[in-house]
C-alpha cells in the first residue's frame, strides 16, 4: 500500500532562518506530488505540484521554493522566511480512486515562525 | 479569484439528522470533484468524489450531488454522527490540469 511521509511534524523557527521540509511517497511510482498550505482560518492553497523529476510548476508568487530530486520525494524550501509564512504545510499524492484521481495527503508540517 | 467557494464557515446539526454541506463552483472546465475531511493537526482524509458525467455518488453514509447548470455540488450525511465533527472540503479539477483546487472549508460540529 502507498504511504506518505512528512518530516518535521512541527517546526517553530525565527523570521529570516530558512527552511526545509521533506516529503517521500512510499509504494508507487513517478506519483504528481504537490504541496499545500493552510494558513490559520484559511482553505487549502496549492504552492508547487510536480508531474516529475525535476519539474515544478508554481502557483503562487513567494519567496518559498520547491524541489523534487527524486521520484518519490519533493522538498519544500525558503532562504529567508517571514511572518506570514506560518502554516501547517501538506504534501500530497495522487492516485488512483473510485472513480478517477484521488489527491491522498500526509500528515502535515506545522511552521511557526516568530 | 476564488474559484471553489464554501460560503457557510460553520455548521451545527444534531446527532442521526441530516447534515448538508454546500460547494459552489465558477470554472465551468472543472469536471472532477472531490470532498475531504479534515481533523486538526491532521492530513485531510478523502471521503467521496464525483465525476461531471454523474449528478449523485453515494458511499454509506455520504452522498454527493452535482448540479452543473448552477455549478453547485452538496454533501449529504446522513446519520450524522458525533464522529463526524471536522472540517470539511471540497475540491475541484480538469481533467489532465494535473490542479486541484479547494475550498475554503466548512466546520461540522454535530451535537450528541
């Protein structure tokens, strides 16, 4: 079965430090990955999805960044962050469901920055 | 521009009634959608999808609707049960846009 992974489970860091945040998928192969964020009191807001090695498509204009190094991992970065940058920030995964795609989520990273 | 919309923040219903969750949508490309659940701390778990060629899908205790003329899609659950107090989204996509886009949420409280 597929499993998705995100480290850290919590982060609390200082205006200005960067970031870096990882998800792996476990048990399937060239997944879409993506990575979301809900900021407090707000809807889920897409950042970055990826069909493939190396391609990242953006949706929102920010001073955070994506990668994907491998098949089955995609990271999340900043070099300076800001205030409004705190979130709890998803991963997900597509796959296939009843019906048609299905996006399946990890557990989460919650970002505090102070 | 917010293309899927929940206007309703919040919703409380009491234990075995009917709880009815609205979505409405403005991108008429949108073919493909989805419900999620969400506990906080936690990732959103999927619930229910539907497909534009389809106006209702039903699993257990969860139906979705599709209205495409109005572009509005419910979830129905019924008996609503304590449990199912969470926060609750639905999701939009075009097929090969490889995007999904949500809602802003709508937080269930059922009453025991």
């Amino acid at each position: 079965s597929q499993t998705i992974h995100q480290w850290p489970a919590t982060l609390v860091q200082p205006v200005g430090s960067p970031l870096s945040l990882e998800c792996t998928v476990e048990g399937t192969s060239n997944p879409n990955l993506y990575w979301y964020r809900q900021a407090a009191g707000r809807g889920l807001q897409l950042l970055f999805y990826s069909v493939g090695i190396g391609q990242i498509s953006s949706e929102v204009p920010q001073n955070l960044s994506a990668s994907r190094p491998q098949d089955r991992q995609f990271i999340l970065s900043s070099k300076k962050l800001l205030l409004s940058d705190s979130g709890f920030y998803l991963c997900a995964w597509n796959g296939w469901g009843l019906g048609g795609d299905t996006q399946y989520f990890g557990p989460g990273t919650r970002l505090t920055v102070l | 521009d917010q293309q899927v919309k929940q206007n309703s923040p919040s919703l409380s219903v009491q234990e075995g009634r009917i709880s009815i969750l609205n979505c409405d949508y403005t991108n008429s490309m949108f073919d493909y959608f989805l419900w999620y659940k969400k506990y906080p701390a936690e990732g959103p778990t999927f619930l229910i999808s539907i497909s534009s060629i389809k106006d209702k899908n039903e699993d257990g205790r969860f139906t979705v609707f599709l209205n495409k003329s109005a572009k509005h899609l419910s979830l129905h659950i019924v008996p609503s049960q304590p449990g199912d107090s969470a926060v609750y989204f639905c999701a939009a996509s075009t097929s090969g846009t490889y995007k999904y886009i949500f809602g802003t949420g709508t937080r269930l409280k059922v009453l025991a």
